[in-house]
C-alpha cells in the first residue's frame, strides 16, 4: 500500500523552486504531446514560449493579456491566505464590465466634449464598484446564511454571464451594429489611452505595479493583513486572539471583487472599447492558475501572469501556423498546476510503500 509520510524538514530550496521545476515538467509533457499529433516539438515549444516575447508589439501582447490575469490573482491571493475559497473572480470581472460599459455608455449619451481618456477614471472606478457588489452578494450569503463561497460565487459567474447576454443583445445593443451583440463604440473620452503608440497595451497596465505594491505591503506589512493571514492559517487561534471572521470574509471578498472589477473596466475601456457577449476568454478562471503558481505571493503572480500570458498568446499562434487544436493550451495550464501540487506535495512528503 502507498502512503505518504511527512518529511521532517522540507527541503526550502526545493520549495522555491518547485514552480520552476513544474514548468520544466510541463515543457517535456507539452513535447511529447506535439509529438503525438505529428508536429515539430522544438518549433511547438518556441511559439508558445519564444514567439510571445519576440519583438516589442509581441511583448506589448503579452503584457496586455497579464494585466487582467495579476489584477485578479492578486486579490483571490487576499481570498486565499485567508482561507476564503472565491471561484468567482470570472464573474466579478463581467460585472465590472457591466458598470463600467453603463458608465462609459452615459457619459457618451451626455454629448460632453472631453479629450481621449479624460473620464477613464470614472470608468474604472465603476468597474471597481460592480465587481465589489458582485462579490458582496457571495460575502452576505455566507454571512447571514453560511451558504458556500465557492458554490454560490462559481454559479454567480454564470449569471453574470446572462447579464451581459441580456444587455448586448437587448437594451443596450448598437442599432448600428448590423445585427451583431455589441454596444455602440464607446466615446474616445472613456477609452484608456494606449501606452505606447502602435500597440494595444494601455495606461492601465500601469496600475498593476502599484497594485502589487500595495497588496505585498497590506499582506506582509499590515495589522489588517496579518489578522486576515492568522484566520486562514489558524481560525482557532484567530479566534482567541479576537480577531473578527465575519470582517475578514467581506474584506478578502470586498478587495478580490475590486480588483477583478478593475480588470473588466479595463478590457472594455482598453482593447474593447465597447461591450460583447465574449468579453472575457476565462480570465477569471485562468487567475486561479495563476494565482497558485505564483504562490500567493504578489511577486509571484506578477511572474506567473507573465507565463500563463505567454502560454495563451502561444495558443492563438500554434492555431494558425501548426493547426494545433484551441483545447491545448487549458491542457497545458492544467498540466502546469497539476506538476506543481504534484511537486509542493512530494517535498513536503515521501511515499512509503507498506502497511500503515
């Protein structure tokens, strides 16, 4: 019989390195599985890890697909250390998009003449506030009722979904639009100016340095956090030092809907410039990935968001120069996190063969 016993002293350096071994570990999967569908495994291998980082308007890609995915990561990082399990981060993404897509639709309606990106900040902050009340919804029914954060935010997700169905195709859909699901463009006041000229990358990925600042300081530098870290490590000890489990919850929720709140406002006000049904690619699922791979930590997840950002940029690409199958790159992250546990769980452990 198998048995996994702890180790006495987990090797740290193996620890740190463990994310760095899982990728290796995914790298030589991900060759065999070219190599099964009959593709060249050194040129798969460079256009999902090579090809993303080749030339600045490719890097300017990659940084626009990881702003959304650290946005979220880090504060389902908040959720997590607490030990509040938010699955829902997809779906708080959707409802920032939803009041940032009603804000920018209404001040456009106003006919206020305003240069490009002048009331961007108002967008924005609406995104906030919507994947704030999004995630409240989870925070209040596990408060008042003890209803399962992960069941309730992961069905959220799906009506949010049908939210933007609902707008996009109804009420909110662009007469002028030939029939297609979408708002009308949004007015050049409301967009996020582009950061660099020629690319797509806006000012908005400029927020995430100050956003990981900020969540490494409220983590590792703050009472608050601390308390919030206490209470997902140990809620009995939390609990006799005081601190408040009804508080930490709505906080950890409160900071992880802001944030993927802010992560939709800034793809509709960023590279959308209006509302679709297709907003979102699963930005909200792919931060979980993220999120683990980068260890919790903000530093991480920058580097984590980073990769995963490659992976899906590389996806798009094998598509259309290796037709390799759209599925390959989820099984790719799959593999990603599965070697990690795998990793994080025989260092910590050894397997023992014999009775128990």
């Amino acid at each position: 019989m198998l048995r996994l016993e702890a180790r006495a002293e987990p090797s740290k350096v193996l620890s740190l390195a463990s994310p760095l071994i899982a990728l290796a570990l995914t790298a030589v999967l991900a060759a065999g599985l070219f190599l099964l569908l009959g593709k060249d495994p050194v040129r798969g291998l460079a256009i999902f890890f090579v090809e993303p980082l080749n030339g600045v308007r490719a890097m300017s890609e990659v940084g626009l697909k990881a702003t959304p995915l650290i946005l979220c990561a880090l504060g389902l990082a908040v959720c997590y250390r607490s030990n509040v399990w938010n699955i829902g981060a997809e779906g708080q993404l959707l409802l920032g998009a939803i009041t940032a897509g009603g804000m920018a639709l209404w001040l456009g309606g106003l006919g206020i003449t305003a240069g490009r990106g002048t009331f961007a900040p108002l967008v924005l902050l609406a995104g906030v506030l919507g994947g704030m009340l999004w995630a409240g919804i989870t925070a209040l029914l596990r408060d008042r009722f003890n209803a399962s954060e992960i069941l309730v935010s992961l069905m959220l997700v799906y009506v949010a979904q049908q939210l933007v169905n609902y707008l996009v195709f109804g009420p909110w859909k662009d007469p002028q639009g030939f029939n297609f699901p979408q708002t009308p463009t949004f007015v050049p006041s409301t967009w996020l100016p582009p950061l660099w000229a020629g690319t797509r990358l806006h000012m908005g990925a400029l927020v995430v340095p100050v956003m990981v600042l900020v969540a490494w300081a409220f983590l590792f530098r703050s009472w608050r956090g601390f308390q919030l870290q206490v209470g997902g490590l140990a809620p009995a000890a939390a609990r006799y030092a005081g601190f408040s489990a009804r508080s930490a919850l709505w906080l950890a929720l409160m900071v992880s809907g802001g944030l993927a709140g802010l992560a939709g406002a800034m793809e509709v006000a960023g590279p959308l410039r209006q509302l679709t049904p297709h907003i979102s690619t699963g930005i909200g699922f792919t931060a979980i990935i993220v999120c683990f791979v980068g260890r919790l930590h903000p530093v991480g997840i920058v580097f984590s968001g980073i990769l995963l950002s490659m992976m899906l940029i590389g996806g798009e690409l094998g598509q259309s120069r290796l037709g390799l199958p759209n599925a390959l790159t989820g099984v790719f992250q799959g593999l990603l996190l599965f070697l990690l546990l795998a990793c994080d769980t025989l260092i910590s452990y050894r397997v023992r063969w014999g009775k128990t």
